[in-house]
C-alpha cells in the first residue's frame, strides 16, 4: 500500500511541474464574469501578459485589471495613454476608484467604448492630464473622479453619459465643457476654470454649489431645467449675465450671492418665490422681479441700481429688496406690510409708486415698510398739487417732504444702467445697441473695482450727439448740458414727464440742451401739464418751433 501511495504522489507531483512549466492555472468564476462564462479559463503567459493570481492580470504597459474588469492601477511611463478594450479576454468596463489619483505624467488619456464607469477619483490630481477621449457607452463618472486636474481642455461627455458625480470637475479644466443629459452631482463645477460650461436639455442640475466659484465666463443651462440649487452660481465672479429658462421654477438661497457685480440677472415668469439671500453681496444692475412671485425673502435682493416690482399683492420680507430706484407696479394694490424692530421691508433711494395720486390709495404701513432716501416718486403725469398733498401726507408720519412727480414709467426703464458712460454721477455718453434712451434715475458704476449705485445728476454737454436714437425718455430732476441730443438725425420721439415745468429756467436746463434735434420730432407731454407754460418751456430749452406735440395720460 505504501509503496502504491509513493507512486500516486510522484505522478501528481509530476503533473504539477508540467502544469507550471506550460503557464497553465486553473481560475474559478468571480463578480467580474459575464453570465454564462465558463467556471475554468486557461490563459497564456506572455510578455504582454503578467499573472499577479486568479483574479488580477497587468499588461505590458502597466494596467492591472481585476477579474470584474476594471483597471485596479497603472504603472506605466505616462505621457498619452489608452486604456486597453480588454487584457486577457476580459473587457475592460471600468477604471476604478483613485487608479491615476495623483499621476503627475500622464498628459492624454483615449477611454474606449468597453467603458461604462470611471469611478471616485479615478484622475483626481493628475496635474498634466490635458485631454480625454471618453467614447459612446460611459453611463457614468463618479465622485472626484477628475477632481483637480487644472489643465483639462475642451471636455465633451458622451451622449450616453447619464450621471456625474460630486465634485466630478472640481477646480478642474480648460476651453469648452460641452455635457450630456446626466444629472450632475453637488459641486460637480465648483471653482472650475472652464472658459464656457454648455448643458444640453435633459441635464439635471439642480445640486447644490454646482457652479459655485466657477471662473466661466458663459455658463448655457438646459432650456427644460426646472430648479436651481442652494448657492448654483456663488462666487461665479467672471460671469456677467445669467438668462433662466422659462422651464424654472424654484431657486435656492445663496443662488446668486457673491458674485460682487451681476449685468444681467433674467428672472422667468413661473418663479413664485425670491430665497433668502438669493444676492446676498451681489450687485445687480436693473432686475426686474415677475408677476408670478409671490414672496420675497429677508436679503433676496441685496442691492441693484433699479427694481421693478411686477405684482402688487407680493409678500416681501423683512430686507427684501434694496436698489437705487425701486418701481411697485399698480402701487395702489400694494399693501406696505408692518414690520418689527424699525427694519423695512424695501429700502430705496427713490420708489416709485405707479398709479398712486394721493395718499388715500395708500394701503398697510408705508412708515414701517419703507426706508427711502432721496424722493418717494409719484406717477410722471402726477400734478405738482397731488405732489403737495402727499408731500403733507408724509411730514404727517414722520417723513420729510420728499415727494415729486419725475418717475419713469415701466415702459422706460433702461434695460441696462451700465450702457451709460459715467463720470461720477454724470452721463456723458452711451455705448449700448437700443435706439431707446431713457435716461436713467440710477446707475451703476464701478469706482476702483467697488460697485455702487450713483443718483443720476447730470447729463454732460452733447453726451448722445450724433448718436442713432430714435426715442429718449426725460424724467425730470437731472440737468441736461448744452446740445445733447445734437446731430441725432433718427430722432422721432421725446418724452417729457411733469416735471418738465417745474425742472426749467436756468437750473435743470441750458437754453440749447435741445438745439440741433429735427425739426419733425415729436414731443410727447402729460395731458395734466400747463399746456401754455410747457409750450413756453419746450421753446427755452431748444425744441425746434415746427416740432410737434401730442399729449398722454397715466391714469
């Protein structure tokens, strides 16, 4: 019996040796097969090929893959890279988390179509990396997966890309982020440096900080996004104009805060609600809040050279709303809240209360709600009487007399204050596109990289001359210099408010600020004026004598 036993452990000592002499190994299933694959493979060593044990197998060029198929890590030479399609009959479907975390050499990496994940932190790190070539079968990036990688350039995601995760591009990138329709993760883009960040519809991207302290100069949102996160744009200081799809219905607070200056913030009608500090330290040129909000939070607007509110019955908190000209449409529905602790719910330079003529079509607490500074504004053809009487109104509840009729209607306010060229408080030039100038009641101005709002003062000697204009807009309450509007052969319309009378000889107008205009124009004054005394005025200031006159109302 033993010496049968000898002979049987010699014969399978001897298989052993042959078996390791020819490479081959016996490997059992793991999570990485497909099902159906069989239960036993036999490989071949080659140089291209080295066995670690069952499960992991590295090529030559220094990709181990583990039996699911996802490169574990890479000791190659680095420079431009490809991940291999497949090592050892495997595919290879993933890049596993934190594989080139760190890799200072690698400059471009080509992902083939096997690919479905580049998991956590896959690239995150990898200084030099500055191009990859994702291909069409990637679902999904995970967390961090390119998370510091600075001089990442021109990244466009496969159409098949479906989610993003946290912090995917963090501080990452170069050139044109072009997306897929993925949901996008929390700070998937914060204080990246993507010149433009384009999104398709499908996108999700309502995480929270998504763009926070991006250096994109254009960021394109999907045009069906529904819903903006917590502190989206914050310090976003390169970007001067967000435009909101109609699609958009809710926003989170901080959404816009830190910016320091805005251009152009475009609110879409369907947003019922302004969040706390949607602004905070933001400041906003001309915003104009739609019909459809219904609230206004503590610190939604922090300052903007002019606001427009669209629905009289909205509901604003305790330091709503801050600007330079604050404009209530339908003033007379609005009812001025009551509000504690001597804080107000609106606080301006000059409001404008539309179609407010006397005191009685003031509704709640106007005292405690308002904090204004230099006019409260009545409607432009408002009679300098209707003026007095609201001026008694507001000695009667503490106020000063600071009532008066040179409010610019809706349809006037300038789109953009920045389109002005400034001098201080002066105007003395404008470089927008609009053949509209109506000059504004506040601007926003940038004095050694700090912007503020200005009362408008002035409009310096032959600021618009030889301009294209075709209609200008004169509130009233600002000198007009000598020749402005000279040379200005487009020249169709002028508007005058109220004030037109009262702002006359030698104070707010020179006897030539209208000299050099056509002689066609048309002046356009409230029907409430002294039609003789305007007449009389119109001829001081330059009006050509042949010019003509037709008369509006408010009311």
């Amino acid at each position: 019996m033993k010496k049968a036993k000898l002979i049987t452990y010699a014969v399978l000592f001897t298989m052993l040796v042959f078996t390791a002499c020819t490479g081959e190994e016996k490997t059992g299933t793991d999570k990485g097969e497909t099902k159906g694959s069989s239960a036993v493979e036999e490989t071949t060593t080659t140089k291209a090929e080295v066995t670690i044990d069952q499960n992991h197998v590295k090529d030559e060029n220094g990709f181990e893959r583990n039996a699911k198929g996802y490169i574990i890590s890479y000791e190659g030479k680095g420079g431009d890279i490809e991940i291999p399609s497949s090592i050892v009959n495997v595919d290879i479907t993933g890049i596993g988390a934190n594989v080139f975390s760190g890799n200072q050499t690698i400059t471009s990496v080509k992902i083939p179509k096997s690919v479905t994940l580049i998991d956590g932190s896959a690239f995150k790190g990898c200084s030099s990396l500055r191009k990859v070539e994702f291909s069409e079968g990637l679902l999904e990036i995970s967390n961090s997966a390119f998370y510091d990688c600075p001089l990442l350039t021109d990244v466009k995601l496969p159409e098949s890309c479906s989610f993003v995760g946290m912090d995917a591009f963090y501080g990452s990138g170069k050139g044109t982020f072009t997306g897929s329709k993925a949901a996008y993760g929390d700070r998937c883009f914060a204080a990246s440096s993507y010149e433009s960040i384009i999104l398709p519809s499908g996108s999700d991207v309502s995480s929270i900080e998504i763009f926070r302290e991006a250096q994109a100069k254009k960021i394109v949102l999907p045009q069906d996004l529904n819903a903006l996160g917590e502190s989206a744009f914050s310090k976003c200081s390169n970007i001067s104009e967000i435009i909101l799809p109609d699609s958009v219905r809710s926003i989170g607070e901080y959404c816009f805060a830190g910016i320091r200056i805005l251009p152009k913030l475009r609110l879409p009608e369907g947003i019922e609600e302004l969040p706390k500090n949607m602004t905070s330290g933001t400041a906003l040129d001309v915003l104009i809040i739609p019909e459809s909000v219904k609230k206004i939070c503590q610190g939604a607007v922090y300052d903007a050279a002019i606001v427009i509110i669209k629905n009289p019955v909205v509901e604003i908190e305790q330091g709503g709303i801050s600007g330079g000209y604050v404009y209530i449409k339908n003033a007379n529905e609005f009812v001025f809240p009551e509000m504690e602790d001597d804080e107000s719910s609106i606080i301006a330079d000059k409001i404008c209360l539309d179609k407010i003529y006397s005191p009685s079509d003031i509704q709640g607490n106007f005292y405690s709600s308002v904090t204004a500074g230099s006019y409260v504004l009545l409607p432009c053809d408002a009679t300098i009487e209707e003026s007095d009487a609201l001026d008694k109104w507001l000695l009667s509840i503490g106020y000063e007399e600071i009532a008066w009729m040179a409010s610019t209607p809706e349809e006037f306010i300038p789109e953009s204050t920045m389109d002005f060229d400034m001098d201080g408080e002066n105007i003395t030039g404008y470089h927008g596109d609009s053949d509209i100038i109506s000059i504004p009641q506040y601007v926003k101005f940038d004095d050694g990289g700090f912007w503020f709002n200005a009362l408008t003062v002035t409009v310096k000697d032959k600021a618009f001359a030889g301009s294209d204009v075709k209609t200008v807009y004169v509130p009233g309450n600002i000198t007009i210099g000598h020749e402005v509007f000279s040379g200005c052969e487009e020249l169709e319309d002028i508007w005058f408010s109220n004030a037109l009378i009262s702002n006359s000889e030698n104070y707010y107008y020179e006897e030539d600020s209208f000299s050099g205009i056509p002689e066609d124009v048309t002046i356009h004054l409230p029907e409430s004026v002294d039609m003789k005394e305007a007449e009389e005025t119109l001829r001081f200031i330059g009006i050509p004598d042949n010019a003509r006159i037709e008369y509006y109302t408010e009311k």
